[in-house]
C-alpha cells in the first residue's frame, strides 16, 4: 500500500456500529381537555365520535388550533387509522371540525380546528386568543414572517410621496442670532476692549503723569522719585495725559500682515488707527475667536477692530 500524502489524516473506522438508544417518551402532562359543551349532548354522535373528539381537543390550543395525525390519534386511543378518519368525517359533517390547511403527505399534517362556537372564524378565534398566547400555526407563522420582511409598496408610496412634498416646500429656516442685545462673542470683545483701554490708560498715566495742584493753576512735570525716604505732597494730585505716546511694538506689528490682507490694512490705517493700535487689537481679538474655536478671516478681524473702536466711542 503507497503511502499517504502529507496533507491527508490517516483515519480508521469504528470496527463496531454505533449504538443508538432511544429515549422514553416523557409521561403525558395533560391533566384536563376543553369540549365543546354542545358535542356532550347531541344525539346524533356516537361514542365513538365523541371519543375521538376529546382526544383531538387534548392536543389543541385555547383558539382551537391543532395538527396532530391521524396516526397519533389512533395510538393513543388503541383503534386503527381508519376508524380515526371515519370519526373525523362525521364530526365535520355535524359542524365540530375543520380543515383549516391542508398539509403534504411526509411534510406534514393538516392543520385542524375543533369549531367551539359556529359563529366565530378561525382567524377570528386567532386573533382573539393570540393576546393570551401565540395560537397560530407553525405554518401561519412562517408565512406572516416572511410577509413581514417584504417591503410595502403602498407604504413606499405614502414615503415616496412625502419626501417629495417636502422637497417642494423648503423648511423654514429659524435664525439663531438674538433679535436684541448682542451674542456672546460680541460681549466678551466688548469687555476685552474696555479691559485694554484701561490698561493702556494706565499704563500711559505712569510713563508720562502730569502733576497740578489742587487750585489748578500751574501744570509741571513730576519726576517720579523712587526714594523710600521721599515724603507724599497731598497738595497734588495725578492727572492722566489724554495724548496717546507711541508703544515698541515692533513683534506685533510684523505680525500684522501675516493675519491681514492689504487691503483690509489700508482701509484701517485711512480710518485714522496706527499699526500699532491695530496689533494691540489683534493681540485682544485672536485670543477671543481662538477661545470659541473659529479661524476668522482677515476681513472678519478688520470688521472687528472697526467694532471695537466704535464702541469705544
């Protein structure tokens, strides 16, 4: 015998069949069967009929519903097949049972339902009874499955339908800007503008002060004398120069063009600002727009300044 390839397991088969061993059928739980009270009293069934009628209502559900065999019938009650199918005949003809679907031969069996009350359908009895229990069918519920993941047409319709209507009428659009006052932004540059003036008030007030006396009469300028021995004159009194001295500010002004077009410069620069004032303004302004995640263009800072100096005013 040639060897066996590398890919392939050697394997050998069991010298004895396997066992297979069935098991017992559990005892029957059934205790009680639901009849229809007008099979107890009709004179026209027989025994025999009625026998057969209470075995088919152990196995159905609370709508009637069931698919037991013939065949298992006629085990249970101890008779043949046939005596089980010449029962069922009489208790259709006399209004207790229903085909409800018939079944294929191998597959499986008919589909029965003991007729309780004539004046109730199957679907009817189904649907009553289904909010207690599922009583549809094995085959009932396999199909109303599967129609339920098959689209609608006439609701892709009604759908179709109205994507269009709104694709015709444009949604009104609502405006988030505040009808009065100002937005956020617009109140936190307000507020970083009075701050800078203030500082650079300030800052103006200590590198060049004017003293006066209190009559008035006579302006001179005031060495600051920075002597811990120097005694304070309560007869003057510091007065800020209103005139604007210009600022080193070289950094902030080579900074300028790189977030300022020239044009935009231009149109601050004939409006009466220096380049110096715009660099402090830009030095107040980017952090803001920075801290609210925007990336302003450089004709949204030119309006800005402009802003900030108009409400300074």
């Amino acid at each position: 015998m040639s060897a066996l390839p590398e890919n392939i397991i050697p394997f050998e088969l069991p010298k004895r069949r396997p066992r297979v061993v069935q098991r017992e059928a559990e005892p029957d739980q059934r205790k009680v069967c639901v009849l229809p009270i007008r099979a107890v009293f009709d004179q026209k069934l027989t025994h025999g009929a009625l026998q057969v009628l209470a075995a088919v209502c152990a196995f159905a559900n609370r709508a009637g519903i069931t698919w037991v065999s013939q065949t298992r019938l006629a085990k249970d009650l101890g008779i043949s097949q046939q005596a089980v199918a010449k029962q069922f005949k009489q208790l259709r003809e006399h209004g207790y049972l229903e085909t409800v679907r018939k079944g294929f031969k191998g597959e499986r069996t008919d589909t029965l339902r003991v007729i309780f009350d004539p004046t109730v359908d199957a679907a009817t009895a189904i649907a009553v009874t289904s909010a207690i229990e599922d009583t549809r069918p094995p085959v009932m519920q396999k199909e109303q499955a599967m129609e339920a993941e098959q689209p609608d047409p006439e609701g892709q319709r009604r759908v179709a339908q109205a994507i269009a209507q709104v694709l015709k009428t444009p949604p009104k659009r609502t405006h988030t800007m505040p009808k009065q006052g100002d937005t956020r932004a617009v109140r936190e540059i307000k507020e970083a503008n009075k701050k800078a003036l203030a500082k650079r008030t300030r800052e103006q007030a200590i590198h060049n002060p004017q003293v006066v006396n209190e009559e008035g009469s006579e302006v001179v300028n005031a060495p600051v004398d920075n002597s811990s021995h120097s005694q304070p004159n309560h007869n003057l009194q510091v007065v800020q120069n209103t005139e604007r001295t210009p600022i080193d500010s070289s950094t902030s002004i080579n900074n300028i063009k790189t977030v300022l077009n020239n044009q935009e410069l231009f149109e601050l620069i004939e409006t009466g600002l220096t380049e110096v004032e715009i660099a402090e303004d830009l030095d107040i302004l980017l952090p803001l727009f920075q801290a609210e995640g925007i990336s302003p263009s450089s004709r949204v800072l030119a309006d800005s300044i402009l802003q900030m100096h108009r409400n300074a005013r």
